[in-house]
C-alpha cells in the first residue's frame, strides 16, 4: 500500500485523494505540510491524517512516505514536483501540471531522469480513468460517426470568492487554467493534433481570465470550440458533442461523471444512449496511480502528455492577447 504525503492542506484533497484512499484500500494518507503549521494540523485532525509536517521540505524528506500528492496553486506544481522526485518519492500532480508549457518540458525531463530510478509522476485529470471517457474515445476512433467536422467542449462553475488562489496572475490562476485544461485534455483525446485559430476573453483583473471561448482548425479539416469559465452568465456548463459526417456523439458531464451523465450517439441506423458506472473517478485514478507506481503498470497523463496541453493553453492565451503564465517564485 502507497504511503503518501500531501503538500498543502487543499480543499481539492478529501475528494480527490483522501476518501478515495479509504473506498480502495490502495493507499493511505499519512502526513501533510501547510505553509501554516497550524493550519494543517487542523486539517489533519479532520481527516484523521496521523502526521503533520512543519513544511513542505520536511515533508518530501520523511523515509516513510513512498508518494507526494501536489495540490499547490498551479504556479508551484512544477518547482515542487521536482522537488519530490529529487527525493525519491512518486508524485500525483494536480492539473493544470505546471504553469505553462517550457515548465512542462522542464518537468518531463526530471521525470525521464527519475523513471530510471522507478519513480512515476502521472497529472491528475482522473476523468481521463474512468470508463466513460475510455468510451468516447472509442467511439470516435471507430470511425462509426464518420469525418469529424465540429467539436464543442464546455466547462463553467461558479468561483464567487474573489480571492481565491486561482483568480491571481501570481500563482497562475485562470479559467483557462483551473476549468479550461479540461476540455482541452478532452478536445486532444478526440482529435490528434488542434490548433488555435483564435480566443476570446472576459477578464476578473488585468491578465486573469475569468472566461474563455477558444476556437481550433482540426488536421481532416473540422474546426472545435473550447468554453470555460469561473464566473459569467454559464453559471453551470459542463458537456462535449462531436459531429461527423455520420453522426453525433453528445456528453453531458463527461468530466465527473459520478454524479450524474448521459451519453447519446445518433447516426443514421437510430439513436441510443450509453450508461457508465457512477464510481468515483479519483477512485480509478488513484488505483490507476497505485498500479504505474508499485506494479510499473502504464497510464496515459504523463509528463511528456502534459506538454501538449501546455502548448495548446499558452498558444490560447497568446491568441486572447492575455500572457502566459509563469511559475510563481521561490518566496511563496
């Protein structure tokens, strides 16, 4: 069993990490680092977290944790992720997986390195684990919908708190960043090689996107549509449809599929509709991370995965006329 170390006491870790931990048995979570000591013995005491770290280099240094979950605010996935190879440990990161796309690079790198040494590092888009998703590639790969011509991929929720870490240019916030990796992840499983032609942006403070519309060319000719946003008149907007020559595929809530979904193909010989399982998609992911980690079994969000997404968020930022985001500096 995984034992593993959280940096950061994270809203996003009981649901992803933490409860997951417990439902599969494939893991255990023993020790978390908060730049505030106090802070993250609260959050232990929550969750019943045995050990608390007095910081994040304490932590990645204990002899006992075999794994480190990274939750940091984007700007700092890449530096400490690094940081965690360097001393032994597997890393579940968090997505978007760095900053931007050199950062990206820049992390593969040290990945390719520590690989030798076993050491896996996997980001964490846990919808890509579940078998809905699975589905939806197979489903266009079968060539049953024809010569894709439109893709459409959408993913708002309100973010009301103004303050929040993922609405600061310091840390790398953005709806682009923090919703918009996700169709993006999608748009790059359904189609081999988009392009940005063009974006448009709503902004929350100067360089910080609270809303993006991104259009792409696809290699065949069709063209795709990317939507995301924090804060705007699509309070709650989360599905995919793809158009082919002959026929549709629509997605409601492809990316957490758990609490509610529907799958819809419509060709030429009818229609039907495709139910999936409502297990947990983290649940997935980290037996997915479990098994790449103790057994070298293999997993698709890698490292070398994550560059392409990178590239494609940075070159839509370009295209907004809105700047790449860098990683945030060593004195956070």
């Amino acid at each position: 069993m995984l034992k593993i170390g959280v940096l950061g006491a994270a809203n996003i870790a009981p649901g992803a990490l933490i409860k997951p931990a417990r439902r599969t048995g494939r893991a255990e979570v023993v020790s978390v680092a908060s730049r505030d000591i106090d802070r993250a013995r609260a959050f232990a005491q929550k969750h019943k977290i045995p050990r608390v770290a007095d910081s994040y280099e304490a932590l990645l240094a204990d002899p006992e944790l075999d794994a480190i979950y990274n939750p940091l605010p984007n700007g700092l996935h890449g530096r400490w992720t690094i940081a965690a190879l360097d001393a032994g440990k597997h890393v579940l990161c968090e997505k978007p997986f760095t900053a931007n796309a050199d950062e990206a690079r820049h992390v593969a790198e040290a990945a390719a390195a520590a690989s030798h040494a076993g050491l896996v590092v996997m980001e964490a888009f846990h919808y890509q684990y579940h078998p809905l998703t699975r589905r939806l590639v197979e489903i266009v790969q079968s060539g049953e919908l024809g010569v894709i011509k439109e893709i459409e991929i959408s993913f708002s929720a309100p973010l009301i708190k103004r303050g929040d870490i993922r609405y600061q240019l310091d840390l790398a916030g953005g709806a682009m960043m923090d919703m918009g990796c996700y169709p993006i992840s999608l748009l790059r499983l359904l189609a081999a090689g988009p392009r940005v032609t063009s974006a448009s942006a709503k902004l929350s403070s100067p360089g910080v996107d609270r809303a993006m519309d991104a259009r792409f060319s696809l290699p065949e000719g069709g063209t795709a549509r990317v939507r995301c946003s924090m804060f705007s008149s699509s309070v709650i907007r989360m599905h995919a449809e793809v158009v082919g020559s002959e026929g549709t595929l629509k997605v409601f809530n492809p990316f957490a599929p758990q609490y509610g979904h529907r799958v819809r193909v419509e060709t030429a010989s009818g229609t039907r509709r495709e139910k999936f399982s409502r297990r947990a998609t983290y649940d997935y992911q980290l037996e997915a991370f479990a098994a790449a980690a103790e057994d070298g079994a293999p997993f698709p969000t890698t490292a070398v995965d994550a560059i392409r997404t990178m590239e494609l968020i940075d070159a839509t930022y370009v295209a907004a006329g809105l700047p790449i985001r860098q990683p945030t500096g060593p004195n956070y």
